[in-house]
C-alpha cells in the first residue's frame, strides 16, 4: 500500500471552475458532473462562488446559462424517476 495522498477538488469546484472557463466541451462537463452528482451539489454554494467571478470576467450571462443547464438535467432526470 502506498502512502501517497491524492488531493482532488470538489463536484462544486470543478462546476465553478468549468463554467468559469465556458467552452463547449466545459459546458458539457458541467452537464455530466449535474447529472451524476444530482443529489450531492451544493448549488448554493456554486452560486455563491461563481457569481462574483463570472461578474469580474465580465460575463454574469454565464451563470442564466449555468440556471437554464440545471433546470434541464433537473427535468430529464424527474421524468426518468
């Protein structure tokens, strides 16, 4: 066994931190990361954390994007349940 540590950012960062860059392939990561961490985000909290940066970046839009991308995968996965 090793001891060696990994140290890995949270579903809530990487959301931040993809939305925050904004290409297409980041807006489909954060789609993946909605759909298998559902129940476990804490959204406030990417909210919270986002907000002031995207509006440093010039770019609030990003985060109706972000809203409009939960509503979405929120609806797909009720419908499957």
């Amino acid at each position: 066994m090793s001891d060696r540590v990994l140290t890995t950012c949270s579903a809530e960062d990487l959301i931040i931190h993809k939305v925050f860059a904004g290409r297409d392939r980041d807006w489909g990561d954060v789609e993946s990361v909605l759909i298998r961490q559902r129940v476990r985000l804490d959204l406030g909290l990417v909210h919270r954390e986002l907000r002031p940066l995207l509006e440093l970046k010039g770019q609030p839009e990003s985060m109706t994007k972000l809203d409009a991308l939960i509503a979405t995968v929120n609806r797909r996965l009720s419908a499957r349940d």
